[in-house]
C-alpha cells in the first residue's frame, strides 16, 4: 500500500492543512465516521484505464517540502509518488508503511532514539535505493539551521541531534537532542538527496517537475496549455501494481468542476462545504457522492499588513461582530444539520483534547465590539479615526470559489452594522496563495487547513511568531513558550492542557478565527472504486480504479 503521506499543515484553496491527537497513538475515528470511498476488492476493478482527478490550480512546486509545494492539490498530486514511513488506517491508526521500511521502532528514550529500517527494495525512479543520504538530506534542509532552505517547518527537525547509519543493514538511527512526541510525523513525503543539496535547488529546481521520485507512480508530463499534469505507472514499483495505468490532474475553476463531472470531462471532485454543489451533485445521474468526517477546517485569518489589520482591538471587535453559529449553519447545515462551529484552534472536534477555548472572542456581541472599537477611537457610522480614516478592511479571497465568496458576504453583512466597511477583494485563484497568502500580502482572508494527526507541533508552525505558516506574523512570547513546552511534553494529558492553554491566548490576540470543521465531501463517477472522502485515512492509490 502506497498511500498519501503524513504532512504537516497543508494549505488548500476552497480552499486546504490537518489537526490531531498525542504523541504515540493516532487518531482513532469514531465508529461511523470512517473513510467512505466505494471500497472495492482489486479483483472486482477493470484493469488499467485512467483517471481524471479534478484540481484547483497547477502547481507552483512540487516539492512538497518547499513552502509554495504546501498545497494540498500538490499533496495529493506527490501522494502517489514519495515515501513515507507511516501511513493512516480506516481506524485512524497510523501503521508503517512496509513499501519503504521493515521496521520503525522508538528504540531508547533518554536519549529519544529512533530507528527505521529501509525496505532493500526501495529505490528512485533513477535506480538509486532509498537510503541513509535521503534521510540525512530532508533533516538538513528542514532543521533551520540555514534559514535559505525555504521549508514549511522546522518543528520536529530542529530537535535532532543527528541521523546516522545504524549497525543493521539499511538501518537509520535518529537521536534527538530532547524530547519530542511527535515524532512519527517525521520523514514523510521523504525527497531525494540531490533534491537538497543546496537552497537554490531545494528551492527552485522541482517548480516545474518533480525530476526523481519513488511511488507506484511516475511524473510523466505537465501541460500548462491544458492545465494537467500527468503520472503514470511506475514499472519498477515494488510493491503492488496499481490498477490504473495512469492519473491526469486537471486543474479547473472550482465553480466549474461540478460541469465537468457532469460532462465526463473529470471522474473527481472535491465539492467542499458548498451546500448548492452537494444538492445539485446528489441530483446528478451517474455521479455518486461520498462524505466523511475530516480534519478540515475553516477560518478567517487576519494578516499584519496595514495599522488597522495590527490592531489588536480592531482583531477582537470584527471576531465579537461575526455570528459564526450563522455562517456554520449557511454553509454546511444542510450537509450536516447537526454541525456546530469550532472552538478551538489546535484540536478538531471529536478529541479527548477538544474544549471550547473561543470564550468571550467566539461569541457575537455587538455592544462590546461597539466599546472596544469606540475605546480604540473608531468611532461613529461609518467609524472614523481622530484624523477622519475611515475603518474599512479588506478580505482577500480566491476567484471562482463560492465558497470564499459566501463566508465573505455573510461576514461583510455582519459587520455593517457596527460601521466596519468590509471590502472584498478577488484575485486569481492561481495567485492566492503564492502572492498574497504565503507573502503576507492581505488583512483579512478565508481559506481551511487540511490537518496531520499531530495537532501540536503542526499548529506551533501556524501560530508561534515565527512559524513558516504564521503568515499573518500574529502572535506572542508566551505563546510561542507554550508549544515549545507542549512539543517537549511526553506526558499526553499535560501535552493538552498545554495546547489548550496556548489557545485561549490565541483567541484573544485576534490571530484567527476557527469557524466551522469542514466534512470532507466528494463527488465521483458512480463506477470510480476506492476514491471519494477518506477523512483522517491515507489514500491508497495502487487501489483506485473502475468497477468492471
């Protein structure tokens, strides 16, 4: 089984990171809430023929690694293509991917000692093994200790001590410098050691194709005129043949998708909280639709780029002027009528950790925004400053999605009548995140995190000051001392109250804020098997295929 690897925080565009659990269990999904993919046995599937996965935008990287690679279309694209130590069950349950490692162990620790045994079969589309030198590489290149290696994280890496040969064949021998728990979220979506040879190539030299990889599958081609990208069969993959001959990842505007489904020109979609697209894609005559939960989730997201988006006060008032309740159940009620909004920034709802950390910040109060906007001296209708500004911000959105577009109005409508003037400001969705998102470049925005199964050190990437994923730059000293702290705790119960305890400051510096978690809702062609919403679970895409 190849299957999607376990990342960090991924962005994607209706737009998606991932939250979730302690340090050596993963997330266990409810009885219920598991994958729902048209699980089909391999026997039962027509043999080859190819795959038409409907995506968002082309990639800008396919270095995965690399901080504009960290998109989620991308991710999925390089899913079937890079090693990963672990993989995620239908239980939620992470589980060492034998295609790359005999074995995976936490064989000391004081010091914590980790020690992965390489599959001897696994090798590069280049003929070169997977080994000792691709792990040394990835630690490097994500370890900070050069700032020039523009990489999403450096959570976890920079805690290794070192990466060396163990006394076993193929064997790589890890040891930290102190304690980190999550460390089975390390080396994944693991690059070759050219790839990281030097900044300049990790940086650049995959932003048109991925030159050496390891998966069932193999780049094959991009054509930008076409908006695809193209992978096929891997002939010397080790493991189980895939089924498909090839994929072909089509971007398209996401207001279009569904269009394509229904034309035949795409066999995938990822409808997202669009209660419009889930009623119309229910209707539609061979399409079948799929839903699961998943550790996705929604947020508006304040940037630092001008005073008034600084403003913390200016933050907290437009946080109180939002009914969040309202916007959970406009955009995914008639999908889930019992979904609720999200009250916490590092756990998704369904955790042991989970508590509502949103206190006074989560809840609509017009009269106290109206008395920290006045005490900030925005005052009047519209609110003015001292020197006649008036308060307007700007929401930065993506086009074609409506999503985006629909959370924008709904908070636009809202804060009217507090005498913020909310301007929506569309920009190509192909720049999004490249010239506005990543940069910093906006105030206010909206977009989802597509989470890991390490909740922890995935949101100190997000929320520390300097986090790679802090694009806002929003943030605190005790904060970042708390997921230091958190990600240096074995013990799982105060590990949470640690997270926790960093939220509620997060909250109320006006960093962001957590709407609503998004089910993961597909829709594909009704004869497409083992593809559809997998939730917390990895793809395997040696399975995907049609039924006879």
């Amino acid at each position: 089984m190849n299957k999607r690897t376990i990342r960090r925080f991924a962005i994607v565009a209706a737009i998606t990171l991932l939250p979730v659990v302690s340090a050596s269990a993963a997330v266990q999904a409810a009885k219920g809430d598991g994958p729902d993919i048209n699980a089909q046995p391999v026997g039962n599937l027509k043999k080859g023929g190819t795959f038409v996965w409907a995506i968002n935008s082309m990639p800008d990287n396919f270095n995965t690694s690399q901080i504009d690679g960290n998109v989620a279309d991308t991710n999925y694209i390089m899913g079937g293509l890079l090693p990963s130590m672990f993989v995620v069950d239908a239980s939620g349950a992470l589980v060492v991917d034998t295609n790359y490692a005999t074995t995976v162990k936490l064989t000391s620790k004081k010091p914590q000692v980790v020690t992965y045994g390489i599959n001897p079969r696994a090798k590069w589309s280049n003929g070169k093994p997977l080994s000792l030198a691709d792990f040394v590489g990835l630690w490097k290149a994500n370890n900070g200790s050069n700032p020039a290696y523009e990489v999403i994280s450096t959570t976890g890496y920079e805690d290794i001590a070192s990466v060396k040969k163990g006394t076993a064949t193929n064997s790589v021998v890890v040891t930290f410098k102190k304690a980190y728990p999550d460390w089975q979220g390390l080396f994944g979506g693991i690059i070759p050691a050219a790839l990281t040879a030097s900044p300049s190539v990790f940086n650049t030299s995959w932003k048109n194709a991925p030159n050496v990889t390891a998966g069932p599958f193999k780049y094959s081609s991009t054509d930008n005129t076409a908006q695809t990208v193209t992978v096929v069969r891997n002939p010397a993959w080790w493991g189980p043949k895939p089924v498909l001959d090839k994929i072909v990842y089509r971007a398209i505007p996401p207001a279009t998708q569904l269009d394509a489904l229904a034309n035949g020109e795409v066999d995938y979609i990822d409808i997202g909280p669009s209660s419009p697209n889930f009623k119309r894609a229910s209707g539609m005559s061979g399409v079948k639709v799929h839903v699961s939960k998943a550790p996705n989730y929604r947020h508006m997201t304040f940037g630092s780029k001008t005073s008034i988006s600084r403003d913390v006060s200016v933050r907290q008032a437009i946080m109180m002027g939002i009914d969040r309740s309202t916007i959970t159940r406009a955009m995914i009620g008639p999908i889930d009528p019992t979904a609720t909004s999200m009250d916490n920034h590092v756990f998704v709802k369904g955790l042991s950790c989970y508590v509502d950390n949103s206190g006074i910040y989560g809840k609509q109060n017009l009269q106290r925004a109206d008395a920290l906007l006045d005490a900030a001296g925005w005052k009047g209708s519209p609110r003015k400053n001292a020197a006649g500004t008036e308060l307007k911000i700007a929401i930065t959105i993506p086009s074609g999605v409506p999503t985006s577009a629909s959370e924008a109005q709904l908070m636009q409508a809202m804060l009217k009548p507090l005498g913020v003037t909310l301007d929506i400001t569309v920009v190509p969705i192909g720049d999004f995140f490249s010239k506005y998102i990543l940069p910093g470049d906006y105030e206010m925005t909206v977009f989802s995190w597509l989470g890991t199964i390490f909740p922890i050190s995935s949101s100190s990437s997000i929320f520390r000051t300097d986090g790679d994923q802090n694009f806002g730059k929003i943030g605190t000293a005790a904060i970042d001392a708390l997921f230091k702290k958190a990600n240096e705790e074995l013990d799982p119960v105060k590990r949470c109250a640690l997270a926790n305890k960093a939220d509620k400051l997060i909250w109320a510096v006006g960093h962001s804020m957590i709407m609503y978690q998004r089910p993961n809702v597909t829709a594909t062609d009704k004869k497409l098997a083992n593809m559809g919403s997998f939730g917390f679970t990895s793809i395997d895409y040696t399975k995907i295929g049609f039924q006879k």
